[in-house]
C-alpha cells in the first residue's frame, strides 16, 4: 500500500437508491451501512474520488471541506470507520487482492510489509505442513525453513497440493523447495532435511533462534510435540500445532514460551504405555488436511499482524463429517 495516497475502496459495494436518497456501503456485516443523512455530499466525495483514483489526504480534507458542515478531519475518520477509504493499493500488484482484505479484517495497513519482514519453521512438510508452506509463500511471507527427512510417496498425492507426480521418491523439502520458487521467488526457501528428536535438537536450536513462528503438524508423535515445545519454551518462540486425529482436524494451541497445561498434557502423553499395532498409519483425508491448513495460515497472518488468534492457548478440533466445533482451553 502507498500510504501517502488514499483511494475510494474498490473492493466495497456501494449503491445509491435515487428514488430514497439512500447509500447503502457493503455486502456483509459489519461492513454493512444504510445511509440517508447528508447522502447528497457523501455521494459527491464518493464521485470525486471516482475521478481522482488516488490522491492525498490534504485535497480529501480540501474536498470535504466544501461539502460537509463539519469538521474535515472527524468526517475523514468517518469514511474510514466506514472502509470507503484507505491508502492506495496497486491493484496490479501480487499481493492486491491481500491487502484489500486486510482492509476489511482490520489488519494494519502495514501488513504485507510486515509478513516480508517475518520467517516461519515448518516442522513436517506432508499434506499439511507443505499446503501451510503454499499458502504462506503465496501471501509473501519473508522466509520459510522446511523441516522434515521424508520422500514422497503415492499416497502423498492424495492429501498435497503443492507435489507432483513427479516428486514421486524425491526428498519432500527438495521438491517443495522448487514448487515454492515457482509460485513466489521472492520467499527465501531453506530446505532441511531432518526429523526433531533428540539427536537433531541442537540443530532445530539454531533453526528456532532465527525464526519467528513454528508450525508442527501432521502425524507427529509425542516425542516430536514435546521438544518443540521445549524449543518454544526455552527460546519464547510462538508454535503453532496443526493435525488431524481420524476423522477430526485440529488446530492449536498456540503457545509462546511456557505453558503449565500444554506442559502436563505432553508429560502424560509420554507415558509407559506402547502402541501395540506395528502397522499403525494414521489416516489422512486431503479436504480435512486443506481445511486444517488454511485455518492454521490465517491465524499465523493474524498474529503476526498483531490481531486477536483464536487459537492462543486454546485448541480447535473440527469434525469433518458434520463441520461441528470444539474448543479446548489451555489457559
């Protein structure tokens, strides 16, 4: 965005009724008005915006001034409390359609900027580890660290947007490397072609210190969810956790650094008990890993535009088969 110039909203409806002398500005609440009072002048500022395209504030305020009996500056909030304005976007740009919804979810105007600036750890790149990659490179996250020592298989293509037959056999965080650089070269990609246990935890040390998020996802097991947290923990970093158990998706929770709940919840989880069923795989359905995936990006967005996460410290477990919710608390 060129915060310097402001343009009308071009992703806001905006009808005029004659007959009632009525605007209505939106589609959806709660960027949805009806308005009557002085119709006359907001319609002229909307016009002379048509025809500016961009331009900067002074002449709004100048403009403003010769429609409205009142204050310039207190009638400009309104038309942005109203999203009719905002600073200009390119909309030729990659990222236009992006920064128009930042607009409507309350983002900084700063946003894109912001995820430029910003550096995600993958730890496991499968079906869902490498869609949160796809989708974090397509909104142009700074930096992405793949992390995950596995080649693809067939049953991969089934659960993966961003493999190809081709990968078939190939290290996953080698063909995702690629892929990446395709949809958006101006990610930087580091590939790394480990799993974290104990053995890799001093690596994984170096990769957290130089990265702003974590996300773990997929099938991990215990071991794996208790030394990333111990890496958040031990480093304040935020990890993100992202999986599915059978028929259900789950995302959350986000913790940053220490968090006596989630601390409890993994010791009991390394328990002495042993799965006996040596073929166990865990079943994987693509829609639900796509869905899970999604949620767990907009919340990273989220948080590094410093907007309210639902998924801090609270777990969200979706059932796939009738889309009901459950919440579970970590605070």
């Amino acid at each position: 965005m060129n915060q310097s110039l402001w343009q009308l909203n071009p992703a806001l409806s905006i009808e005029f009724n004659q007959r009632n002398r009525q605007i209505q500005i939106g589609l959806m609440s709660p960027n949805c008005y009806e308005i009557t009072e002085q119709s006359d002048q907001l319609m002229g500022i909307i016009n002379f915006l048509l025809e500016k395209k961009a331009v900067e504030k002074d002449e709004i305020l100048e403009e403003i001034k010769r429609l409205f009996d009142a204050e310039p500056e207190d009638v400009f909030q309104d038309l942005q409390t109203l999203k009719l304005i905002h600073p200009a976007v390119d909309l030729d740009s990659r990222y236009a359609r992006h920064e128009l919804y930042y607009v409507f979810s309350g983002a900084p105007a700063n946003t894109q900027s912001l995820l430029a600036r910003k550096s995600v750890l993958l730890i496991g790149v499968g079906g869902i580890g490498s869609t949160c990659a796809m989708l974090l490179a397509a909104a142009g996250i700074g930096e992405l660290v793949l992390a995950d020592k596995d080649c693809l298989e067939l049953s991969n293509l089934t659960r993966t947007t961003l493999f190809e037959l081709s990968d078939l056999g190939k290290p996953k965080v080698e063909s995702a490397l690629k892929r990446l650089a395709l949809r958006n070269p101006d990610v930087k990609v580091k590939a790394f072609p480990n799993v974290l246990c104990e053995e890799t935890f001093n690596a994984f040390e170096e990769l957290v210190q130089v990265t702003d998020m974590m996300i773990l996802s997929g099938d991990s097991g215990p071991e794996v969810h208790k030394l990333a947290y111990e890496l958040s923990k031990k480093y304040s970093k935020p990890l993100l956790n992202a999986g599915y158990v059978e028929h259900c998706g789950v995302v959350g929770p986000l913790t940053v650094g220490y968090n006596p709940i989630r601390e409890r919840e993994l010791c009991e989880n390394l328990s002495e008990s042993m799965q006996v069923n040596q073929g166990y795989k865990a079943a994987s359905f693509g829609p639900l890993n796509s869905l899970v995936s999604s949620i767990a990006v907009n919340e990273v967005i989220r948080y590094f535009a410093g907007q309210e996460v639902q998924t801090l410290n609270k777990r969200l477990v979706i059932d796939s088969c009738n889309y009901s919710q459950t919440w579970e608390p970590f605070s």
